[in-house]
C-alpha cells in the first residue's frame, strides 16, 4: 500500500502528499471507534480509489504530537513574536516554551516587526534577545517589510518540518508570504478595541519552502499546562535544569526550599528574575489545577 504524510486537515478531508501528488483522503470509520484522529504531519498508509482520493488505512506511530495547533512529527517550534504591535511578552513567550520544550520539540524564537521600535524599544528587544540567548535559546530578530533577517531564519527551514506558532495579529502569516511571495497569504491589522490580532489561518497546513516544511496555524485561544507536572517544569527552563544541579535536595522545586541552587542563580543575576518569576506562577497553576478523574 502506498504511504505519505497528512500536509492539510480541512472539512472531514486528509490531504496526503504522494510522490508530488495530493490524494484527498477520508479516514475509516474504525478510527474514530478507537479514538484516532489523523493529525497533519502524520505519516500514513493510504488506498487510493483513483489519483485524486483515497482512504487512509493506518496512522504511522508519531514521534511527537500537539493539542493545539493539532499538528503532528514535528522537528521545531519556530515561536513568532512581535517587538511591538502587540508588544512583546515574556510571559506569552514563556509559556509558549513550556509547551514547547515539553512535547520535546526545539524551539527557536523569531522577533518581528523590528522595523517598527523606536531606538528604545529596539535596545529593550537586543536585551530579551541575549538573555534568551543565554538560556539556550537561538533567537532572529525580523522584519516582513524590509526583510531583516529573512537570510538568517533560511537556513533553519530547510529539510525540517516546522511549526510557525504565536498570538494573533505578530506577523506569520506576513513572514511566510516573504519566504514564499506566491503563497499571498491572507493578513489582517491589529485590532485597535483588542490590541491584538484577527485570526486569519483558520486550519492547519504544511507550506512547502525550499526544503522544508511550515505549518502555519491558527493562533492560540488557549495556552493551558494540562498534562504538565509539577515535576516536569524544570526541565522546561534550560537554565533552571542547569541550576537545579546546585541544589541541595533532590527533587527541589526551587520556592521554599534551602540551599537551592536556582534561587542562587537569580539573586546572582544569572539567570532573569522575570525568568524565575514565571516558572513559580507556572508552578503555583499547576499546583491549583483541578484534578482530573
């Protein structure tokens, strides 16, 4: 049987790329009695009733999956954020990275609109820039209208399947249409009652660029740690983890108790307070989350 991978979800239909071809594809019915739901970015096993459509026969086991966008196989996280216009947002950031690092996706974060900041607001980004530098992340800083960095964020693209994920109204959806001028993708302005974007990409799709490929998706109504563990969220700031090797005890969660090596690392300025900050709210929501049955 022939194989390929899910690059559109839409209506019911599974689009599957085939040697170059696009087979429209349904799933048997005996998916949604064991509770599988074929994902883009899946491999599968199809039969083909023609060139054109077909039926999916089985999902290829993923190597990771996210909720939401519903997206699967992912390589990397390409998080797209705006300097302004909305402004720029740690917390969002941060909560994005969790997500992120937690479904053992690399993530890579991308600053658009520079060409918006005012020589301010431009020294304030290069400084978030190099702190998420330090911490391990690779972050480019961009702009659609004039190009920057365009050249720099290329090479991270090709051969890989990538997820372009952010809030509404920063600039993807103008991003992709830069790295590929055909595609004239749909763009909205922020909304200025809301202060932040019109959604614009109402389903998944992978985008071919070069190479790679790119799921642009619908911006996120919810950012919620769901299956996250108390336990699991150090491991979720790279520069916690790393801290965490000071500590006294095993199985430290860097708050209230002594000797802790994070705690050291923050009062040293090693590692950014806001850093910290957000990994204790994060912590305290999912400590307050209601259990599940």
């Amino acid at each position: 049987m022939p194989e390929g991978k899910i690059v559109k979800a839409l209506s019911g239909f599974y689009y599957v790329l085939h040697d170059d071809n696009l087979i429209q594809c349904r799933g048997r019915g005996i998916f949604r009695k064991n509770k599988i739901t074929p994902l883009v970015g899946d491999e599968v096993v199809f039969q083909a009733e023609n060139d054109l459509e077909g039926y999916i026969l089985e999902v290829k086991m993923r190597k990771n999956e996210l909720v939401r966008p519903p997206i699967a196989n992912v390589d990397q996280a390409i998080l797209v954020f705006s300097a302004v216009e909305p402004d720029f947002s740690t917390v969002l950031l941060d909560r994005f990275l969790v997500l992120v690092e937690f479904n053992s996706i690399e993530p890579f974060i991308c600053i658009t609109k520079m060409d918006l900041t005012n020589n301010e607001e431009k020294e304030k980004i290069s400084m978030y820039a190099d702190q998420y530098r330090a911490a391990g992340y690779e972050v480019i800083l961009t702009s659609s209208e004039t190009e920057m960095g365009i050249d720099l964020l290329n090479p991270h693209i090709e051969n890989k399947i990538s997820v372009f994920a952010g809030q509404s109204g920063v600039g993807k959806s103008s991003l992709l249409n830069v790295l590929r001028p055909d595609l004239e993708l749909k763009t909205n302005d922020i909304s200025s009652h809301l202060g932040r974007g019109k959604h614009t990409t109402r389903h998944v799709e992978l985008i071919k660029i070069g190479n790679g490929l790119i799921a642009d998706t619908p911006g996120f109504s919810s950012l919620e740690f769901a299956n996250i563990e108390t336990e699991d969220l150090t491991q979720c700031f790279p520069e916690i983890q790393k801290a965490s090797e000071n500590c006294k005890f095993r199985g430290c969660l860097h708050v209230t108790e002594p000797k802790c090596g994070v705690k050291a690392a923050v009062e040293s300025g090693e590692i950014p307070a806001y850093r910290y900050e957000h990994y204790a709210d994060f912590l305290q929501e999912i400590k307050d989350r209601k259990p599940r049955y």
